[in-house]
C-alpha cells in the first residue's frame, strides 16, 4: 500500500470515530443522521470503517441485538468478509483514537452508539431507514408527482408541491403530510397500525387505499378501497382491528370527509372515488365543479398561472376531463365559455367575463390531448 493510501486509509478512520465521538453528548439529531447517511454513501470504505471501529467493543451485538433481527452480526460478518487476506484495520493514530475506546468502553454509551449504526449503515444498504427509525422525507417540487414504495411495503404517491415525512417504529407507522396531496396504498400483514397525520387530523388505516389532501384550513381525505378513522387531535389511542377508535369518524370506500380541526366532525359523503385520484394519470375530473376550482387545481401543475377576476365566474359550474400539463387544450376550453375572454401575458393567463354567463355548464367528457 503506497504511502498516499495510508493517508487517505487514516483519514477514513478518523472520520469515523468521530462520527462515534459525538454520540458522547447524546444521539444524533435528525439532520446529523442524514449527514452520516451520506456520508457512508460516498463510499463502500466508509461503511468498512465505520463498522470496524464499531468491532473494537466487541459488545456491539449484545448491545443493539435483536432475535428478530440481528442485523448487527451479518454486518459485522460483511465488514470481516471485505477485508483483503492478509489486511489488518488500522484504528484511528490521532487522539481520537483513545476517545472512541474510552467511549466504547462505556455500557451506557453502546446501545444508542449501535442503534445509529443501524440505521445510518441501513440507509447505505438501501431505501428503507424508515423501518429502522430513521426518518424518510418525501417531497415534489411544483408540477412534480412522484411515488415511494415504503420498508413495509406500502406505497406512497405524492403530488405537485408535496411534501411528507415516514417514521416507523416498533409500534406504528406514521406518515406527516406537511403540504399538499399524499395517495396512500397500505400495505397487509403489518401488525402495526398505519396512521396518518395532516396537521390536526388523524387518519388510521389498516389495508386499505386513501387520498389525503391538505389545504390551509381544511383536510380532504378519500378512500378509494377500504376504510380509515378518522378523528381531530392528539393520535386516537390503539384499538382492536375492526374497532373505531373514540372519537373518529369511519369513512369507507367511495366515501369522502372534509376536515375542519376548527368544527366538530361532518358525516362523510358519496364521491367518484377514481375521479378524485385522477392526478395519478395527470387529469382534473371536474363534474358541475365550481370554474374556480378548476383553475386552482390547474395552477397546482402551471408555470404561468391563471387568474380569475370575477367572482360570478369563479362560481360558473362546468364539468369536462382535463390534462394538468396541457394550459393550451385548456385556455381554448375557456374562451369557448360564454361570455368569457382570455388574455394570454406573460407572467399568465387573466379571465375576464365580457357579458353575463348562461346557466348552463361548459361541458366535455373527452380528455384533451398533450
């Protein structure tokens, strides 16, 4: 080994016992660990490293061990079975070096020591963390829909400007949706209940698929297969499978609920479940629905934004099938409306009513073409 490899070999070890030094003042943080996760990214030696320092406790197994998974051995077996014949490891030649053994020395430290250890060198290894604890953040940019499939295998689609954060434990499953509009296809077998939380709004599922759509004030939630509880507030407490928890509402397939943490809970009412989830194939399904909406919806996926000036107009129903990225098929829709004008600039696309609009509803049922 050429004096450069030594060097670049040493300072890999460095590295990694300080990342085991600064458990000293307690776990990592959220965004420490996802620095850690990186950092074993970068390469398959940093995941040696970090693992051989681990092995000089020789206590890491019994430490985080588990019977239903001893996760901790099979690694450290991966680490030995990398390591070239005749190689030795090098321990850190800095004073970290006396710093990480006086930390592995201490019982009281190797338990949380192992337990990032888990879950950082798991993230390396793959896109599941979240089953391990780690968190999982989801997120699209605007115009953007993209899909997870989760470590229980449940999977998660998320739509334009979204974002939502996996945690799983040994208990639950838990997915925040902090904006915008999550579709959720939940997994069977999993003995932990699957809950869902928008803001004030709990939603606890179990094998089913729902859409949850949360807007400033209110939160949207549609079963599509299945059925959720649905209740305000602090997470309802564990009950029997099949058993509405206190407090919640059941909303079952085809059903809908809109959520308003400020109101008591409303009965749910008959949707076009499939019509709701259209987003999924990049379509707004509106049937009678208020033009404003519409165009709100629309703006979701928009660069240039369409603006309604009148509030009569905004109220106009209308009904049709539409794609979200195509504006052009959609400006032609509304200036055939009656009594309507558009007005193409370009920083967007402004609405304006000429003369009074009929009652009658603009309608198409065919999608627009891309």
């Amino acid at each position: 080994m050429t004096a450069r490899e030594h060097a670049a070999r040493d300072s890999i070890a460095d590295e990694a016992a300080d990342w085991f030094v600064e458990h000293d003042e307690g776990p990592l943080d959220e965004r420490r660990a996802v620095e850690l996760a990186a950092w074993l990214r970068t390469s398959p030696a940093h995941v040696e490293a970090f693992l051989k320092v681990a092995a000089l406790s020789r206590e890491l197994p019994r430490a985080a061990g588990d019977p239903q998974l001893p996760i901790e051995s099979v690694l450290l077996e991966m680490a030995s079975d990398r390591e070239p014949p005749g190689a030795s490891f090098d321990p850190p030649r800095t004073h970290h070096r006396w710093r990480a053994r006086r930390l592995l020395r201490s019982a009281g430290a190797l338990a949380a020591i192992a337990a990032s250890i888990v879950a950082a060198v798991l993230v390396y290894l793959g896109p599941d963390g979240e089953r391990f604890g780690l968190p999982l953040t989801c997120a699209t940019a605007h115009g953007e829909q993209r899909a997870w499939t989760l470590a229980d295998g449940s999977r998660l689609w998320l739509n334009s400007d979204g974002r939502a954060v996996v945690r799983y434990d040994a208990n639950e499953r838990v997915v925040t949706v902090e904006r915008g509009e999550a579709l959720f296809d939940v997994a069977h077998g999993d003995q932990r209940r699957f809950r869902v939380a928008a803001g004030a709004t709990q939603i606890v599922a179990v094998g089913t698929q729902f859409d949850v759509y949360r807007h400033s004030q209110t939160t949207l939630v549609t079963v599509v297969d299945g059925a959720v509880a649905v209740s305000i507030g602090a997470p309802p407490a564990t009950s029997p499978v099949g058993v509405l928890p206190a407090g919640s509402a059941r909303v079952g397939a085809g059903q809908q609920l809109g959520v308003d943490p400020s109101r008591p809970l409303a009965e749910p009412r008959p949707v076009d479940a499939k019509a709701s989830i259209a987003w999924l194939q990049h379509q707004i399904v509106a049937r009678a629905q208020p033009l404003g909406e519409v165009v709100a919806e629309f703006n979701r996926y928009a660069s240039a934004p369409i603006e309604i000036e009148s509030p009569e107009l905004k109220a106009l129903p209308i009904s049709g099938r539409f794609d979200v990225y195509d504006t052009e098929s959609f400006t032609a829709f509304l200036r055939a409306l009656d009594g309507v004008t558009v007005e193409v600039t370009s920083t967007g696309i402004r609405v304006h009513r000429t003369t009074p609009p009929t009652a009658a509803a603009k309608t198409t049922d065919e999608p627009h073409p891309r």
